[in-house]
C-alpha cells in the first residue's frame, strides 16, 4: 500500500523523462563509430601531453581546437581509455546531467498544472533532432544548459558560490554560458560576493591545469586560447573555412559574401566587404541583445506561473547560440527553457495567435526536419539555405515580443484563477 501511495505521488512528467533517457540510451547504436567533434577533443588531449600548442597546426583535418586548456587536460586523462572508451563515458556521464537538466527544466512549469504531461511530451518531441545530433556528434551543449539552469537554482537559493563554481565551469569548457552572467549578476541580492565569487572560480578553472603541466605551458596555452575568442578575428565574421554554420554570422557571411563556404553552394546576392559584413553582424546581436534586455524592465512578474527570472534568462540563453559565431545545430539545446516558456504561456493563455507564432517559428527551425523522415536532401536545404537561423531568429524575436505583450495582460489572472 505504501509503495501505491509513494508512486502516486511521483509526478508522472519523471516517467517521460524515464523513457525518453531509454531513447537517447538507444541513440548509442545510431554511432558507427565514425569522426565526431569529440575526435577533435581527444586529439586536443593527446597533444596536451605531448606539450604541443593545441591551437595553432597541425589541427586533425583543418578543424580547429576552440574549447580550453582545463578541458584540453580533461581529455589527456582519458588517454588510456582509448577513443571510443572515451566517447562512451563521456555518453553516460553526458546522460546522466541530461538527466538532472530535465528535471530542472521540469520544474520550470508550475507543479498543479493538469496538462504537464502532454505539454512535456510535446517539448520532448520538438528537441529529439536536436538532443540526437548532441549525442551522436558527443557534444557539450547538454553539459553547458545544465550548467545554467543549475547555477540559477543554486543562484536563487543565495548560494552564491556553488552558483558561481558551477557556472565558471561551464563558461571555461565553452564560453557560451557567459551570456547569463550579466543578468545572474543584476538579480543577485548581494551582487558583489557573486561576482567575487565568479571572479575567483574562473581564475581557479583557468589556472587549475598548471599543477599538472606546469605554470608556462599552461600561460601559452592561455594566450594561445585567447586569440580563439577575439571578437574581431576575421573567422569569427567570414565564416566560411567550415561548412554547417547556422548562427547569424554565417547567415549574413552566406548571402553578402562572395567567399564561398567550404562544401556548401554559392548563394550570395551581394559581395559586402569584410568590414560591412562586421558592422551588420555586430548591429544585428546588438539588437537582439537589446530584445533580451527589454525584457528586464517590461517582465515584472510571473507569466502563468513562470517566474519572470526565468522568462528573461530563457532570451538570454538563447543569444549565445544564436549570436556567437561558430555555431551548430546542437548549440540550439540551449534554445530549451524558451521554447519551455513560449509555448507553457501560449497555451496557458489560450492565444492562438501566440501558439501559431511559436508553430511557425518551430517549422522553419527545422527542429521536426529528420533526415529519417524527410531525407538529407531537404535537412541539407535547411541547413544550406540557413533557413534554420531564420527560423530561430524568427522565434527569438516573436518570444521577446510576445512575452512583453503577456507581461501587459491581466488574462492570466482570470485562468490561474479558474
């Protein structure tokens, strides 16, 4: 009887967790063992502890190393795993934080709402391509959201500096979650000992590998890695010496340049130069920046719920895939807790308008463009074509929208209230 009454009381949406980790488990099987980005890490790794400069050449088929030397060491260690011993601890533990990553986004959703577990599955469905292509590529982006979302739990709790430990880690494997910090900064009640605290965790993260390398190496490493994350660095506006690119920057490098894109067709209807294609593509996350900033002084409260916290952290989220360069389709997981809350708000509302506007956007993400379903051919045209930033650019720009114009109505009182 105990045991009837405990499962009860489980919150059924931990059960579709459940099968959905089964599914990514199965995912495992889809890997035939070929290159991923992963090799990329590995060698990083290997020559880490051959004291080489793991940023400059010879790079594994021209593809550059851009992650930090703390992860570059990571990977050292796992040397004597071999490959593909590598690549399979990094699935299980990669799992096990999605694992804890959808609990939290879970909890994201006000508890005695009794369409939770529909809402879920949908959410589920819309970010299989997405987790998919995460775990068959062996990315990090799983890693990074977690990283977000537990620092923002821990961040609310005052515990400012697991929030900072947790978040600086994430920032130093990949400088995407460093998006948040500003705004983690602005709504932390005691903002001084939580950029202390970030300061001395990113100098730890930083700083940590010389124990086992040594002070120089690891300062040339450094160096090294810094020059990868200039902003004004010519790769970082023509992106064009890989194919795949699907931030902004490669949506304008591909239509108003006429470099071509290594492996992809010319399609450009302009030939700008480098300097005009740096200052549109600077304007353009400058402008959604400041969509996502809008959102601080409009969202004042809770939508349906959600906590206006998170309703503005979500934008921000989704700026680092969207703006930052070098950006794949996996980089969109990050693009999770605003799906979460665009679509939780549309339906709470029961606005059409809103749940047509998040439709659409989601159609020309791509995110339901399986090459099983729909062929390579017509996921190589989303992708080619850049339709998919469109389209996420496009979701990006309606939530912001739409979220303002939620904040401004009383309908939420009226169905909370019924």
């Amino acid at each position: 009887m105990k045991w009837k009454e405990l499962f009860k009381k489980i919150d059924p949406v931990f059960y579709l967790i459940g099968i959905y980790a089964l599914w990514i488990i199965s995912l495992k099987n889809r890997d035939d063992g070929g290159f991923t980005d992963f090799n990329v890490f590995f060698n990083a790794g290997r020559r880490l502890l051959e004291n080489e400069n793991i940023y400059t050449d010879p790079h594994l088929f021209g593809l550059k190393y851009f992650y930090s030397p703390l992860f570059a060491w990571l990977m050292a260690m796992m040397q004597d795993m071999g490959l593909y011993g590598a690549k399979a601890a990094w699935f299980v533990v990669t799992g096990l934080i999605f694992w804890r990553t959808m609990v939290l986004v879970k909890n994201l959703v006000p508890m005695n709402w009794k369409w939770r577990l529909p809402f879920f599955f949908i959410i589920m469905l819309l970010m299989s391509k997405i987790v998919m292509i995460n775990y068959i590529s062996h990315q990090m982006t799983v890693f990074l959201l977690w990283t977000i979302l537990e620092s923002y739990q821990a961040l609310e709790k005052k515990q400012y500096w697991l929030s900072a430990l947790v978040l600086c880690l994430g920032i130093n494997f990949k400088i995407l979650p460093l998006v948040v910090v500003p705004y983690f900064i602005w709504i932390s009640q005691d903002k001084l000992k939580y950029l202390t605290a970030g300061l001395l965790a990113l100098a730890f993260y930083t700083f940590l590998p010389a124990l086992f390398i040594g002070w120089d190496y690891n300062l040339l490493l450094i160096g090294e890695w810094a020059k990868t994350l200039n902003p004004v660095s010519k790769i970082h506006v023509m992106q064009t010496y890989e194919y795949g690119f699907l931030d902004i920057s490669s949506l304008i490098t591909k239509y108003l340049s006429d470099e071509p894109v290594y492996k992809e067709p010319v399609l450009n209807i302009a030939a700008w130069s480098m300097g005009a294609l740096f200052a549109l593509t600077n304007f353009i996350r400058v402008a959604c920046l400041a969509g996502a900033i809008w959102l601080i002084f409009k969202v004042k409260k809770p939508l349906y719920g959600i906590h206006q916290h998170i309703v503005i952290a979500s934008a921000f989220m989704a700026l680092a895939p969207l703006c930052f360069p070098h950006q794949r389709e996996y980089s969109f997981f990050l693009y999770l807790p605003l799906w979460v809350v665009f679509l939780h708000v549309a339906v709470q509302s029961r606005n059409t308008i809103g749940i047509l506007m998040f439709t659409i956007s989601a159609l020309l993400s791509g995110l339901l463009t399986w090459y099983d379903f729909v062929g390579q051919g017509i996921v190589d045209i989303f992708n080619f074509y850049r339709i998919t930033t469109f389209g996420m650019l496009c979701m990006y720009v309606t939530y912001i929208i739409y979220m303002v114009k939620m904040s401004r109505s009383d309908k939420q009182n009226e169905v909370l209230s019924s």
